[in-house]
C-alpha cells in the first residue's frame, strides 16, 4: 500500500504540474470522466488514437509544406483537424500553437507556417512523452492495486 | 456613403455654374452679335447667329450629359477621370482662345467693312458731285459753242467781239463752276492767213516752245511769243475770257496737246478732254475741254471728214482741275476725313495724278471710275482716309472678356476639378480607414468570440462541478450557497454574452425568442445574483409582482433577465444604503392608478428613504402619452401583456449633466466611476436595444444623492400551447417554486412599513401561504385561527427586545395544543443580525435572509419546519433518461474528437455509431435506419456537415414524398411516412453556428465542443423526449 501511496501522490503531483504549466486543461479531466467500469480503457485508447493520427497529421503537414507550390487551403485542413484532435484531449499547449498556425496559414506565410510546425511538433512530442508517463503511472498504480485518483 | 453624395453635390454644383457661365456667354455674344447684325443691316444674319449659337448651345448641353455620364462610368477609376477632366480643361482653354480670336477677327473685319463701305459711299459722293459739275460745265459750254456759231458765224458781220465775248463769259461763269477760262479759237487755213491776220490786227503765234520754257506769269506776254510758221491752217483764239486772255491769237493746233484734242473734237462733234497738262501762264495742272463749233447745222449722221469740213472753229473750257476739285471738296463736309486723288488713267500703265497729293497707295482706299463725256479719256477717283483706322477697341476687349470668363470657367472646373480629386482621395482614404476600421471589428468579433469560448470552457468546468455539488446531499444553505454559486458563474457567461450580444446589435443580428417563462422565477433567479453583494452592504433587495401578472409569459426570458440583470447591476453599484427595489406592473393597472391620482409618492418607501418620483420616469413614454390608449390597450390585444417594470434604488443619482448620454454605449458618468465601480458602460445601451425589441420604453428619473429609478415596459404574450411550455421548464430547470406542501397554511407578518409588507406578504403568499399583515407587535392577536407561523421584521423584533422575547413566549404559549407557530425574522444584513443575536437571550428564531425568494423562501421554512427534503432533478439524470438506449449517428472526421463525443453520448447511455465522413453518415442516414439522433461535425474535409445534412434531407424527402404517393411501401420504412432524422451541428467556434446557418442547411441544431451537458440536454430533449416523454417527464414533475 506504500507503493500504492507514493506513486498516486507521484501521479497527483505529476499531473498537477502538467495542468500548471498548461500542458493539460480541463478537457483531460472531462476524458477521465467519461472513463467509467463500462469502458475502462477509454481514455488510453483516445489518447492513442490521438497521437496516431497527430503523427500521421505531422507528416502531411510536412509534406505538405514542402511542395512547390504550397496549398494553404490543404496545410489549414491539417492544422484544424490537429486542432480539434488536440483540444479533445486537452493538450492545451499544441491547441494554442495550432491556432496561431492556422494564422499564417490564413494569410499564407510560409516562413510562418514552417516556424510553427516545428512549434506544434515540439510541443506535440512535449505533451506525447507527459501523456505516456502520466499513462503508464495509471497503469503502475492500477497495477499495484490502486485506484487512479481523481482531480478536480 | 455620405462622401459619395458630397461629391455628387459638388459636381452638380459645379456643372450649374458651368451652364449658367455658358448661359451667360451666349447671352453677351448674342447680345453683340445682334447689335452687329443691326448696325451692318444684314437682317437675316441674326438669324444665322442664333441658330449657329443654339447648335452650339445643344453641343454643351449635350457635352454636358457625356459629362454626367462619363462621371458615372468613371466614378471608379479616377485617374481615368482625372486624365479625361484634364483633356477637358485644355481642349476648353483651346477652344475658347480661338473663339475668342475668331471673335476679335469678325468684329475687325467687320469694322474694316462698314470703313470701306463708308470710304466708299464718301467716294462714290464726290465723284457723282464732280461729274455733275463737269458735266453742267460742259453743257454750258456746249451751249456757248451753238451761242458762237450762231452769233459768230451766222451773223454778218459777226455779233460779237473780244469785249462782248469776255463780258458773256465772266457773267455765265457760275455756270460753269469747274472752268477757270473759255476761249474760242477759230478756224484758218493757210490760204486765209493773210487777211485774217490783217482783219485781227495781229499775227498768229505759236505755243509748243512756249510749253518748254515756262515763264512768271508776270513776264508773260503774247507779243513775245513768235509768230506761228507755216501750217495748213491754223486755230488762232479770237475770243478768250478775261481770266485768260493771254491766249488771244495763239494758235491752239501749235500745242500738242491742244492739236490732238482740237482734230478729235471736230471729228467726233463731242466735247473731247486733253490729258492734264500744266496750263499756259499759271502752269497749273489743268484739262481743256474742247467742242467744235461748226459752220452749219449737221445731219445727224454724218462722216468724220464731213464734219471737219464743216468746222468753223473750237471752243475750249480750261479746267484747272486743281483748284477747282479743291473748291469742291471745300464744299461738302468731312473733306478733312478723305484723301481725293484724281487720274487721267487713259494710259493704265501711266496714270496722270490730275489732283491730290501724291500718298503712299498703302490702306484702305476707293476707286471710282468718272465719266467726263469723253469717252477717249478715262478719269478715276482715288480716295483713302486721312488718319489711319482707328484700334478696333470693341473688337479686343470683347475678345478678351470672353477669354477672360472663359479662363475664369476654366479656373473654376480646374478649382472643381482639384477638389473633387481631393474629395476623392479623402474618399478613398476614408475607404482604406473604413476597411481597417471593419478589420479591425471584424478582429474584435473574432476577439470576443475566442475569449468567450476560452471563458466558456474553464467557466463550464466550474458551472458543472457546483452542479453536480447541487446533485450531492447539501442541507438548505449550502445548496443556497451552490446555487448563487452557479448561478453567479452563470451570470459571468451571461456577462460574456453580453458582450458578444453589443457585437450583435451593431450588426443588427439579435432576434428574440418567443418561449414561456416565469416571470417570477427569474427576478427570483435576479435576486439571488446579487443578494450576496447586497447583504454585504446591507441594501435591502426586494421584487414585488403584481397579482395581475400572468405566472407564464411567451417572450426572451434570457433578454429580459439581462435587462434586469443590467438595471439592477447598476443600481446595486451605486446604492451604499437604502434598498434596491423591483417592481413588475401591467401598464394598465399603473395607468389606472395615474388617472386615479390617489397615492401619494412620498407615503412610504422600502427602506423609508426617500426617493426619486418613479412616475416622471415613464413620463415620455408613449404608451401612457396616447389619449385614452390604456383602454383600448387592454380590450383590443388580449393575449399581449404590457408590462412596466422599475427598478428603485436610493443610491447616488445620476448627476444631471451626465443623465443625457445614460443610454450611449461605453459612456459612463466620468472616469472616475469607472475607476470606482468599474463596468464597460454597455449595459444601459444594450437594454435599451433590447426594450426596443420587446416595443416597449425605457426610462428613467434621478435624483443626485436620492436616487434613480429606472423604468421600462415590454410587451409580452400569454397563451403558452402545451409544448412550449414544456421548453418554459428547460430554461427555468428548477424547481417549481410554488410547492404545495405549504398550502393552506396560515402566517401572520409583522411590518411596520406597508410597502415592505406587501412585498413580504407578496413572497409568502406565492408558497400558497395565507398571510396577514400587522403593522405591530403588540398588535398580534392571537385568536381562533391557527396559526403556522409569524414573520417579522428585524427591525421590529430588535426595537423592544422585551417586548420580542414577551410576545415569543406568548405565541408559544397559545397555540401549543396544536403546533408551535414557528417565529421567523425577515433580515436585511448578516452581521447585524448575527450580533443581535448574540446578545438576546432569548430562543433564536430562525432567520431568513432578505431578499426574498421563492425558492429559497421555501427551503427555510422546510428545514425550520422539518418538511421533507425533496429530491432535487438531476441534469445527468434526466440526460441519462433521454439518452438511455437511443442509437445516435456521430460524425466527424477527427477520430480523436469523434471518440471523445461518442465516449461522452455512451456514458449517458446512448448506442453510438461511429463514422469519419458526411458520405458515411449519408449512406447510414438513409432510411430505412433506426438512428434516432445525429451529431455532426460541419467542418469536415470532402463534404462538410452543412452539405451532408442537405443531402440527408434530400433523401429523406424524396422518400417521404414516394412514400406519400405510394411508391414505396410503409412496410419496408417501418410504418414511418415522415422521415427526419434530428440532425445536430458539433461545433468548437460559437460564432459559426448560428441558428440560421445550421436551419438554413436542415440541421435540427447545435451543441458546442466539447459537450456542455445542460446545452446538451437542452438541444437533445428538443426533439427526443416527443418519443417517450412519460418516461424522460417524471424526472420534472416529481
């Protein structure tokens, strides 16, 4: 049970920090919610599919700013279906930096665009590697035979 | 827009100057002309001038319309405009210097004309004068050679002589204004020589080397001359006038000039003329006219040689041409104006100048041919002007002056031209700051929308958590708590609204609603907003609604609170003592009783602070200003409520100087309240709009540092049908207020204040608690009746404690067979009433904080009375409810947001079904299917949720009409003829989905991203609780 303790004030510490440094808002706590005995690993499985298809959305977005001619019309999609991806997990951070991108997108600044799909990747990859570890000290603390605490 | 007008204006102005210019113009030349016209008498030229002006006239006119119209097509491209204004310019200049130089041009030659013709007439006048006179002279002469021949030769010896001769001629010389002399020669041959000299006395002399050696006059005598040689004959003058008597016995055929002219005279019979030749003696230029005089009368026809056979002698008359065209020309007039000169032009190449001086032949000069009789010799007549022509001053200064307006004209189009240019340029600057200033709206909107959503979100976690704290077992205060608690958070996205709803009434975009609401439950719902603020400060809040009030009104519950919300706000911010009071009345009764006039405004105030006269804020209004409105108000529209409503504070005023601008967006009084009180100072605008969309008034009194009262009506209907009053209940989701465990219940209410009990009694009465008013303590009389419980003022109980704790025991004494009437006090402020406490010593009643509502009304008196505590309705219950077992259509083409939703649906019990395209969704939706709801993302890559649901609806109405006309069988569709699946819009940006836009494309409605469960289960209970309302209602009316 000592375990169990530290590693759920480990978790509790660990994920107040990312909703401090805004890595994560409330719409992470709203997935946990939505997680109950019916559907218990609902919120691992949005978060996979979320980095899946983020990973997938990074490559295309790449791609598609490499081309000769870049179609803004196209990189914009990309940005809001990332967007829209990202604020349903709560990233809040890769939100934020989606919607400064579709900025420049909107007013077609290459410069702009390429700046901050290294600025969505970064932090894309920042928030993954949190979620990971704020996964796997679910599954460490399920494990051991606790329960994930909730936050409010 | 205004600019363009401006424009347009300045243009007109500029082409009526133009036509009146032009109009003026052609006044003066045709002026000019006409005169012209009169003084050349060319009549019909007049005539001419005018047409040529009106046909010019039409050209300007008709320039003018190009004018107007090329500035219509060109009021877009103005350098196009600019560049065609300056062609303009300059082809006007050019044009009008060389009218102006044509006009100078005619008026010269004009001039120049009517100066010859006149040089001419003058001319013509002398010549004829001089020809008269020369052709009298010659009559005359032509007389005296019949006078000579008849008295010469006819007689026998001879009648006259030298003397008679001499005497004739001197007194017949007035006849012959131009001779100077006459003299007659006769007629000699040779053979007669001899004895014609002897006869005479004298010999014959010669005078042809006379001629080459002039000599004085004086010195000048016959005798000299030598003696004619021999000829065949000879033409010695017998007789001479006085004047030139010198010539007697010379013989004229001697001189060669008179030889030739004496053999002509005597072959042609005519009076002939010699070329001029200075005379004999004077030597001045002079012509001699000769005429032969014969012997005897001669046939009429009769041959050259005949006729000199018959010549007995000449007679000859000396012109002196010189002083005699002089003597003339001294007889008429204007001889100082004209040059004369005479030719002998019978040798064109040679003219002989017979008289005049010899001028240079430049200018103006006349030629007129004269007619001395002799047609041998041919004479003309040169004249010219003396001075030179005159500068034709009409002609250059009316040149100029039409230069001058012309270029004045120029100027103006020029000034005009600059102008609009300049006009233009503004314009179009003031287009570039309008687009920035639109922009920079358009970034405001976009602003206000993000920050609301980014307010919305944190503020929905907050929102849903005291929900759900509602949900948790709370005893009465602090589910009081929870409640101002959520409903205050819900005021703070209201606020947010609010101001997204300012961005609405500048575009114009704000509709109301028209559902059913209670009145009553949302001044509660006001009330508890701000009770905390006030018990703080120990303002007395209180609402109080008239009887006449229906309970359910049809209108904008939300605007309508918001109007409240705003006047109450503002009142609560200025009011540090007193009360705050809200009064709902129907128009009707309040104009019943102005008619009645019985109240006095002074009688007695909440707080007993006096305050502003609450009729002088309605004063303006029209619907008390039409003559005998009230009457008809109330009889013709029967379902239309009128409402007034004010709202009564004692605060600080409004300083008069500022009461003009309270309706002005983000005008406060002065920046000093808003450092003070804050506030953006839209609120009072955007109640007004919205009064103004409910048809009804506002307005307001106030008094600085007594108060102001805020009034305003709105129009409302009754009538709600059944279903709209279920969508009363999803907007006022709260308990009923009016529960009847209390009914029939008995209270007594001690207030000395009439207002305050009437609102009191008015709160108590609305649990359906029968409640009677004393003014008294003391009063309390506790008789037969039962009585469930006494409420009284703080005030009261505080004034006599003794008295308080007297009549406490009383009550309970009398009424402990049956139940112990509970004892309740009305308090204004926490503290006071806290303290006060503490120090009576007698049982604490229960306390209930003012302001007064309802519900909270209610729960006081169960917890003090210990009725049971109801089961509070649950949103995520009744969501469930709706939900449980429904097969919902989720699509969106983001998995994860698609998950997330479907996670979200399934917890409340829905049967979800994925799909990532509008095409999916399409080929799903169409029916036969057993989807009862659709959620819908609109911006979808390939085909968006606004296509698809136009698409699904196609379907469905293809099919529904098949079905209608029997094509498809009901059997196949589920025994369903009407196919609509409700179709909802998910979206993340609130100001995309308007209502409209979703309605327009078919969709049902809109839930935000992420859920917000009260959205959401008001947006799904819409249309899904129609299919099993019984079960989804038990949740309301528990």
């Amino acid at each position: 049970m000592e375990i169990v303790g530290q590693l759920q004030k480990q978790y509790v510490d660990f994920i107040n920090s990312l909703f401090r440094e805004g890595y994560l808002d409330d719409q992470y706590v709203q997935l946990q919610k939505l997680q109950d005995d019916s559907n218990p690993e609902f919120v691992v499985e949005v978060v996979s599919i979320f980095f899946e298809d983020s990973e997938k959305l990074l490559n295309d977005l790449a791609s598609s700013l490499q081309q000769q001619v870049v179609d803004f019309k196209k990189v914009d999609g990309y940005v809001h279906q990332f967007k829209g991806s990202s604020s349903s997990v709560g990233a809040q951070r890769v939100k934020n930096a989606c919607v400064a991108f579709r900025n420049f997108c909107d007013e077609k600044n290459l410069d702009g665009c390429s700046r901050f799909l290294n600025l969505v990747k970064q932090e894309f990859y920042l928030v993954k590697n949190k979620l990971e570890t704020l996964l796997r000290l679910e599954q460490q603390i399920l494990q051991a035979g606790g329960t994930v605490p909730l936050i409010e | 827009m205004s600019l363009f007008h401006a424009i347009g204006f300045g243009l007109k102005v500029g082409y009526q100057l133009f036509m009146l210019c032009c109009w003026f113009l052609s006044l003066i030349s045709l002026n000019l002309l006409s005169n012209g016209g009169v003084m050349t008498t060319k009549t019909g030229w007049l005539g001419d001038g005018g047409r040529i002006w009106m046909k010019l006239w039409d050209l300007i006119l008709e320039s003018g319309c190009k004018f107007h119209h090329h500035y219509s097509q060109y009021i877009g491209s103005k350098k196009v405009r600019k560049n065609w204004w300056r062609k303009l310019l300059w082809a006007w200049i050019v044009f009008w210097i060389l009218a102006s130089i044509w006009v100078f041009w005619y008026m010269n030659s004009q001039a120049y004309e009517k100066r010859k013709e006149a040089l001419a007439s003058m001319c013509d006048e002398r010549a004829r004068m001089l020809q008269d006179q020369f052709n009298v002279s010659m009559n005359h002469l032509q007389a005296m050679s019949v006078l000579i021949s008849t008295f010469h030769h006819g007689k026998n010896p001879s009648a006259i002589d030298q003397n008679t001769f001499a005497r004739y001629t001197e007194r017949t010389a007035f006849e012959r204004p131009l001779t100077s002399g006459v003299a007659y020669a006769v007629r000699v041959l040779h053979s007669e020589r001899e004895q014609f000299e002897t006869e005479q006395g004298w010999t014959i002399k010669r005078m042809d080397n006379v001629e080459q050696t002039p000599v004085h006059e004086d010195e000048y005598d016959p005798a000299d001359l030598e003696p004619s040689p021999v000829h065949e004959e000879y033409a010695p003058v017998i007789f001479a006038q006085d004047t030139i008597a010198h010539v007697i016995s010379v013989d004229v055929l001697s001189g060669k000039e008179d030889r030739e002219n004496v053999l002509r005279a005597r072959e042609l019979g005519k009076g002939v003329l010699t070329a001029p030749f200075p005379l004999l003696k004077t030597n001045r230029l002079g012509v001699i006219l000769t005429f032969a005089v014969y012997k005897s009368d001669l046939p009429p026809y009769v041959t050259p040689i005949e006729r000199i056979q018959a010549t007995a002698g000449y007679l000859g008359g000396v012109f002196d041409i010189e002083s005699l065209v002089e003597k003339l020309l001294q007889q008429l007039a204007s001889k100082q104006t004209i040059l004369v000169n005479v030719y002998d032009t019978t040798n064109i190449s040679h003219p002989i100048s017979m008289y005049g001086s010899n001028t240079s032949p430049d200018g103006l000069h006349h030629i007129c041919a004269l007619n001395f009789g002799d047609p041998f010799r041919r004479h003309e007549m040169h004249c010219r002007f003396k001075q030179k022509p005159p500068w034709p001053w009409v002609a250059i200064t009316t040149s100029i002056f039409i230069l001058v307006i012309a270029l004045l004209m120029g100027q103006i189009f020029h000034a005009t031209m600059n102008r609009i240019a300049k006009v233009e340029d503004d314009y179009h600057k003031m287009m570039e700051l309008k687009k920035r200033a639109e922009a920079a709206d358009v970034a405001k909107s976009q602003f206000l929308a993000t920050v609301s959503h980014e307010i919305r979100t944190p503020m929905n976690g907050v929102l849903g958590m005291l929900q759900m704290l509602m949900d948790t077992d709370l005893d009465e205060t602090q589910q009081d708590y929870v409640r101002t608690a959520r409903d205050s958070g819900k005021a703070l996205v209201s606020l947010m609204n609010e101001v997204l709803d300012q961005a609405k009434i500048e575009s114009g975009k704000l509709e109301l609603e028209a559902v059913c609401f209670d009145l009553r439950g949302i001044l509660d719902d006001v009330l508890s907003l701000f009770s905390g603020k006030l018990q703080e400060k120990g303002v007395e809040l209180a609402v109080y609604i008239s009887d006449k009030v229906p309970e359910i009104l049809v209108g904008d519950p939300g605007r309508f609170r918001q109007i409240i919300t705003n006047l109450m706000g503002n009142s609560i911010k200025f009011t540090e003592k007193g009360h705050i009071f809200v009064t709902v009345h129907l128009v009707e009764e309040v104009a019943e009783s102005m008619v009645v006039e019985t109240e006095s405004p002074s009688s007695g105030t909440l707080s007993g602070l006096p305050v502003a006269d609450r009729r002088r804020s309605w004063e303006g209004f029209r619907i008390f200003n039409q003559e005998g409105s009230t009457t008809s108000l109330s009889s013709s529209l029967t379902d239309q409520i009128n409402l007034i409503v004010s709202v009564e504070d004692t605060g600080q005023g409004i300083p008069f100087e500022a009461q003009s601008r309270v309706f002005t967006p983000f005008m406060q009084v002065g920046p000093s309240i808003t450092r003070t009180h804050g506030g953006t100072g839209i609120g009072l605008s955007i109640s007004k709009c919205l009064v103004h969309l409910m048809k009804g008034e506002i307005g307001f009194v106030s008094s600085p540092q007594i108060g102001s009262t805020f009034t305003f009506t709105a129009v409302f209907t009754t009538g709600c049908s059944g279903l709209n009053d279920q969508k009363s209940q999803q907007i006022n989701n709260q308990p009923s207020p009016i529960s009847s465990e209390f009914q029939g219940m008995r209270a007594l209410l001690v207030d000395p204040t009439p207002v305050r009990a009437q609102v009191s009694k008015y709160h108590i009465q609305r649990l359906g608690i029968h409640v009677e008013v004393i003014h008294d303590l003391n009063n309390i009389e506790v008789g037969n009746t039962i009585i469930d419980m006494v409420f009284i003022e703080q005030e009261v109980w505080h004034k006599d404690l003794g008295l308080s704790t007297l009549v406490a025991n009383k009550l309970n004494r009398t009424n402990c067979k049956v139940t112990t009437p509970k004892v309740f006090l009305l308090s204004n402020a926490i503290r006071s009433t806290r303290a006060n406490f503490s120090a009576s010593g007698v049982s604490t009643p229960f306390v209930i904080m003012k302001p007064l509502r309802a519900s909270m009304l209610a729960a006081s008196l169960q917890r003090a009375m210990g009725v049971g505590n109801r089961v509070n309705y649950r949103n995520g219950e009744s969501l469930s409810n709706l939900l449980r077992g429904r097969k919902i259509l989720v699509v969106d083409d983001n998995r994860v947001n698609l998950r997330v939703a479907a996670g979200a649906l399934k917890k409340y019990g829905a049967d979800v079904v994925n799909a990532e395209r509008g095409k999916e969704a399409i080929s799903l939706l169409t029916p036969p299917h057993h989807f009862d709801a659709c959620f819908m993302d609109i911006q979808m890559p390939e085909m968006d949720g606004f296509e698809a649901t136009k698409r699904i609806r196609d379907v469905e109405l293809s099919i529904n009409n098949r079905l209608q006309r029997g094509e498809l069988s009901l059997e196949a569709y589920k025994n369903v003829s009407n196919w609509h699946v409700p179709i909802l819009a998910m979206t993340a940006d609130v100001i995309q989905a308007t209502n409209e836009a979703c309605q327009k494309c078919g969709m049902d409605g809109y839930v935000s991203k992420p859920f917000e469960a009260e959205q959401l289960y008001r947006e799904v209970s819409r249309f899904l609780r129609t299919e099993s309302n019984e079960d989804s209602w038990e949740g309301f009316s528990d």
